[in-house]
C-alpha cells in the first residue's frame, strides 16, 4: 500500500511539471512591468516565471533541467518574492507567486502618487487662475520707453485679442509692424479695422504708402483711408485697451503707453467709429487687384 502511495504521488508529481511546449512569448509590455519592480528583471527570468504560471508548480531539479541560465534566473525570481520554494518529502518544489500579490502593491503606490500629482497640480492651477485675476485687474497702464518692450507689448495684445482690433495710423506702420499678429487674429475671426491715409506730397511716398495698404488688406484686415495727416497713432484692443504710439523725431521705432480703463477706451472706440463711418473713404479698387 505504501508503494502505491508513494507510485501515487510521484505520477502526480510529474503530472504537473508536464509543460507546454507552444508558450506565448514573453512580451516587451511583461517584462517592462517587472523592471518597473526591479531592475534585476530579465526576459529570461520573465519567462521561467510564466512557464511556471502554467504548470503550477514544477520540482527544483526539473526546473534546472529545463531553463538556461537555470541559476540566474532561479535567483533573480526567488529574491525578488516573485516564487516560493516548499519541500514536499524530499523534493523541493516551486510554486509562482500571484501576479495580485506580485503587482498590486505597486500599482497602489502609482496610484497614490498619482493622485497626489493631480491634487497639486489642482492646487497649482487654482492659486495661478486667482492669481491671473488679481493680476490683470491691478495692470491698469505701463509706459514703453523702449521700442523692443512696446513692440512686444503689442503683440501680446493681438495675439490675446478675443474680439476686434481697431487702429488708428498715419502711415500704416503702427499696425503692419505687427502683420503676423494682425494676420493670425483676422484667420481666428478677429474683427480688424486700420485708417490710414494714402496721400502724400512725395510720390515715393505715395507707393510705399499704398504698398503697406496692400499688405495690411492681404492680411484679412478691413481699411479705410484719411486725407490729413493722424497725429495721434493708437490701437484699441477688444474695445477695453488702448496703445498709443509716439514716434520721436528722426526715429522709425514707436514708443508710447498702453491704458486699460473701459470708460476712458469707450472715448477711442467711438472716435474710431465715428471717423469709420463719417469721414474716412473706402480704399481705391487697385489696391485689391
């Protein structure tokens, strides 16, 4: 009886460390899991732990048989808790650890540090909307002294513009300087009005004058022209700001200020309509040409 037990148990034993010879292999995804637990991951190492997977458990002495790099890998998988070894009568017998125990821990640990990351970066966009608030509600006017500072001042308008840019000119260059800007507003809807004028006492004068026209109606804004010279240059932004620009004598680079103050805007706005409508006349037809 005792030899059938025993002839028992060593069937069943071999029964389990049958294994399939058409395993899948062992993919990038897998072992890069296990790296993220330990940099002493291997394919090899991987896939001796998935063989094992589908056998259950294997005897040591079938395992060494079976693996190459049977040692490395054997050390790598049994100090890294990723199998347990267990004597059962005198064989020594290896069992693979659940991928559950195997990963959840770690996941539990991204996760928290994940929503750890969220929760500060919620707490970081907050105070910066807050923050943002107060700070363009206290920016009421800047002074540009540099014509680099105005110049970049200005593009940030356009570029933040949300619904009309209206500019008042004397020879165009107050709103051409910024054709990038004034072409990327008009491709976003943005509604652009320039006055300007195209009539000079020099005839030279007069092509450059009508050149930048042109320009500034190939960029999607709307023109119309002035006969006198504009002694006062500005542009409004969104009907709440304005930019006024200075030239000083000899110079071609405008300085000037910038205001944020809806009642003292509404003043330009309604200058600009009123010369928009009253007194400026539609651009001549070859300038479309």
């Amino acid at each position: 009886m005792a030899k059938d037990s025993a002839a028992e148990k060593k069937a069943q034993l071999e029964k389990s460390e049958e294994t399939e010879k058409d395993l899948p292999p062992v993919t990038n995804e897998v072992v890069n899991a296990f790296k993220l637990l330990s940099e002493e991951a291997t394919p090899h190492a991987i896939e001796c732990y998935q063989r094992l997977l589908r056998v259950s458990k294997m005897s040591l002495s079938n395992f060494r048989s079976q693996f190459h790099r049977r040692c490395k890998n054997l050390h790598i998988l049994q100090s890294n808790d990723w199998i347990k070894i267990e004597k059962v009568g005198t064989e020594k017998i290896i069992k693979p650890v659940s991928p559950n125990t195997i990963f959840d821990k770690k996941i539990m640990e991204l996760t928290e540090a994940r929503d750890k990351l969220n929760r500060e970066i919620e707490i970081l966009e907050t105070a910066k909307r807050e923050l943002l608030l107060l700070y363009e509600e206290g920016i009421k006017s800047l002074v540009f002294n540099d014509y680099k500072d105005f110049y970049a001042w200005q593009a940030k308008l356009c570029n933040e513009a949300e619904h009309s840019i209206y500019a008042v000119t004397d020879r165009w260059m107050l709103a051409l300087v910024r054709e990038k800007e004034i072409k990327a507003a008009a491709d976003r809807g943005i509604d652009i009005k320039v006055i300007g004028r195209l009539y000079d006492d020099d005839p030279e004068m007069v092509k450059k004058l009508e050149e930048r026209a042109r320009k500034l109606i190939n960029t999607g804004a709307k023109i119309k022209v002035v006969r006198e010279k504009v002694r006062i240059r500005f542009m409004v932004i969104d009907e709440e700001s304005v930019i006024f620009a200075i030239r000083p004598p000899g110079r071609l680079e405008h300085k000037g200020t910038w205001i944020k103050h809806a009642e003292f805007v509404e003043n330009f706005v309604n200058e600009v309509k009123y010369i928009w409508e009253k007194v400026a006349t539609d651009p001549p037809e070859r300038l479309f040409e």
